[in-house]
C-alpha cells in the first residue's frame, strides 16, 4: 500500500511536468509562426491539459476521490502543483468543486439502493404495524421530546409500520436513536425508495445540513441526510418541520385543492410554511417563510432566538404563558395563582370559566397574531391559511381577535374575499405525512431530470 502511494504521488507531481514538457516543443514551434498572443492562449492550454489527465486518472484509481474535491482539497492540490488554478478543477466534468457547505465537508453522490444495516435489533420503543410485501417510503418528524418514523407504501396513506422512541433515551444520542427509529419500521419485505426527515429549526434542504434546532444543541451545521444515506445506503432527504407540515396539510389534508397556501403553526413556537402556485417556497438559501420570526412589536419581548418583539415571543403558547406569570407577579388577580406549572392550555380552559386575565392574554396573542396574518396576506396573498399546534385548539378565543385584528389591518378588503381559515387537519401526522411527500416529490423530480 505504501509503494503504490509512493508511486501514485510520484506519478502525480511528475506527470504534469512530463506531459508539459511534451506540449511545450509543439509550444515553440508554434510561437515562432505566430505573435505574442498566441504564444498567451497556447500556454494557458498548456498550463490546463498539463492536470486533466493526472485528475481523472487518480480518481479511476481511488474511486473514492470522485466527487470529493472541495475547496480545500484545491488548495492542497495548489500547493503540489502551483501552476493548477481553481477553474482547472472545476473543468473536470465528472469531478467537480462541491457547493458551499458550512464545515467544508463534501457530500457523497446518493445511493441509489437501499438497504438496511446490519444492526437491526430493536431494544426500546412503541413500534406498531403489519408486514406487506411493497415500495416504501420511511418518513421521520424530529421533536425536542420524541422521535416518529413510519414507513408509508406507495399505494396508502397508512402507514405500515410507526415507531416512536424519545429524541434523548438512555445514554443514546438523538442520533442513535434517530437510526433506531428507521431500523425499527424498515420493512422486512419490499423495498425502500427513500427517507424523508422533519427536522426543527432552520436546515440547508438543497445541500442536506442541519444548521441548528432548538432543542438538540449538538445538531449544528451537521450533514443529517449525507450521513442518513451513507447508513441505510438510500437517497435521504430533510426539510424544516414546519414547511413539511405546510405541504402535507396541501397534499393530504385542509389544504387539498388549493394553489397558494399560508400555514402556521402555533405551539411551543410558532412556524410557517407557505405553498406559492403549488411550489413549497424554500428562497434561496432554504429558509424561507419563518413567519414566527416577524417582527410585530420592535419594543416587545424578547424571543427565543434572542430577537425583541417577533410574534413566536408574543403569541406562542409560552408567550400566553409568560405574560399570565408577569401580570399575577404584578398583582393582577386570577384563578391561575394557585398552578403550580401553569400551561396555555390551563389558560385557555380558564379564560373559557371567565378568568379576566386569561382572557387579556389570548387577546393580546390574537391581536398580534391577527397583525402578522394581515402582513402575510400582502406578500403572499393565498386562497387558504391553515392554522395548527396545540394553541391552534383554543379555537374562538384566539380566532376572534386574530380575525378582527386581521380586518383592521390588511390594507384592501380584496384580500379577504372567499379567503378560507381553517384548522389543521393532520394533526401530529402533519409532519411524517410532509416528510413522505417530500421523498414522493424528489423522486418525481429525480425520475424527470435530464441527463447531464
């Protein structure tokens, strides 16, 4: 193994030179029939054609190499041969510079079968389902509490298979037991197309890469689907929570039959997703349509980005909470004095009993609510909003004042004919259902892509 690097290293370093050498006669025959800027154009072939050959052929020799030419492996490339410019690099067609990724890390070509590791035993969990012999589809919502993985067939909604572990079990990693999850609805019959994975907080959709999430510090700037596709040996692809639930509620649930879409959800946080001309709209760098980061109030709290006044700090179940506690702190009265951990739905099921306090707090959740929804109506202008989370449950004492608030704000009444706001209808299958429709769309888009 030590000689055959040596060899190849040698081959590497002197090949250029070698083959440059040979050129360079043609080089000065043909320098002295033509002017100087021949001579300039010619020298540039040289200086090109001098590293295609040494390129491919260590990449024939270590099929390992091919694709995983970054931006530092160039620079370690200039470094050996000083001549190789960056553009030369990116001239070899089938070995080409990565895109930009956080760490530099490059990414392996997805696998086109699927397999499942070796490691199949299953030590904890809620696992339910039948055995039938088809194409799957796995499907995975990542929760700062609970994993969920199903694995869905082609031909059902239903899934076969459903399996759900905590995010932090035992001394496992969320990693670990995110590989747990899978292994544990993998069908033991059939075939697996792809996983589709609902990750909280912002992610890199194009690319693959967790950014952060919320409640899994360590996920930071982590290449969840490489790392997926690289375990089961299958096309992976992740996509944020909330955007999956918008396009699954648009495929399979409230939102059927519409082309523009708005979704939120209220929960924990508040998220969004919007549906644009039957696209999930992901902008540029994948993060679109964090509607929960607006800023409604510049002077208001803080949230939990570390941003003052952005509707999730105002609206958000721990938010109707929060102003609950700061209100009693400051002697306002209510039936709520007494709970010991106080939850917005204890606030809601008083605010329902006549708590005066309770009541103000949903109020001011709805009002600015209702502001934020007038904004998206301008930008995006939908035929449907589908609210959803648990606080969406309130129904009325959140609705009324988002709706009156909503018909003060937006700035022609135009935006308000035959708009439709419902409720989510999936509930906690939101985001598994999004995730199967991810993986369905891919393969869609995969299937009807040109050849390069």
């Amino acid at each position: 193994m030590g000689n055959s690097s040596f060899g190849l290293s040698i081959f590497f370093i002197l090949h250029p030179l070698a083959f440059g050498a040979l050129i360079s006669a043609q080089y000065f025959r043909k320098s002295h029939r033509e002017g100087s800027k021949a001579r300039r154009n010619f020298h540039r072939k040289v200086t090109t054609l001098s590293h295609i050959i040494p390129i491919r052929f260590l990449a024939k020799q270590s099929p390992n190499l091919s694709g995983q030419i970054d931006r530092v492996g160039i620079a370690s490339l200039q470094r050996t041969l000083p001549t190789m410019t960056h553009k030369t690099v990116l001239m070899q067609s089938r070995i080409t510079a990565l895109p930009y990724r956080p760490t530099g890390k490059p990414v392996s070509p997805q696998p086109t079968v699927c397999r499942l590791p070796s490691t199949s035993h299953v030590p904890d969990g809620e696992p339910s389902g039948i055995i039938v012999s088809m194409n799957h589809i796995i499907a995975v919502d990542i929760g700062g509490t609970h994993l969920r993985a199903a694995a869905y067939p082609l031909s059902s909604l239903e899934p076969l298979q459903h399996y759900r572990i905590k995010t932090y079990q035992g001394k496992r990693t969320p990693q670990q037991n995110l590989l747990q999850a899978i292994r544990s609805v993998w069908p033991p019959q059939g075939s697996v197309l792809g996983i589709g994975v609902a990750v909280p907080g912002p992610v890199d959709p194009y690319q693959g890469w967790v950014l952060s999430t919320p409640n899994i510090p360590e996920w930071r700037n982590l290449p969840l689907a490489q790392w997926l596709s690289e375990q089961f040996q299958c096309p992976a692809w992740i996509e944020n929570d909330a955007n999956l639930a918008a396009l699954g509620e648009w495929r399979y649930g409230a939102a059927q039959g519409h082309h523009d879409v708005l979704y939120l959800t209220i929960s924990t946080g508040i998220g969004g997703g919007v549906i644009i001309a039957d696209r999930l709209l992901r902008g540029a760098h994948g993060m679109a349509a964090e509607l929960g980061h607006v800023t409604v109030w510049p002077e208001g709290p803080l949230c939990s980005c570390g941003l003052p006044g952005h509707l999730e700090a105002i609206a958000s179940g721990p938010a109707i909470v929060r102003y609950v506690r700061e209100q009693m702190s400051g002697g306002v009265s209510s039936s709520l004095a007494k709970a010991p951990l106080l939850s917005a739905d204890q606030v809601a099921q008083a605010a329902r009993q006549g708590d005066v306090l309770a009541s103000q707090a949903f109020q001011r959740a709805g009002k600015y609510l209702g502001i934020a929804l007038a904004s998206f109506l301008h930008i995006f202008d939908p035929s449907i909003v589908v609210l959803g989370g648990g606080v969406s449950q309130s129904g009325d004492l959140l609705f009324q004042p988002m709706k009156e608030q909503l018909r003060q704000s937006v700035f022609h009444p135009r935006y308000l004919e035959r708009l439709q706001i419902v409720t989510a209808s999936l509930g906690d299958s939101a985001g598994l259902m999004g995730a199967r429709a991810l993986v369905e769309d891919q393969l869609h888009l995969q299937k009807n892509r040109p050849d390069p």
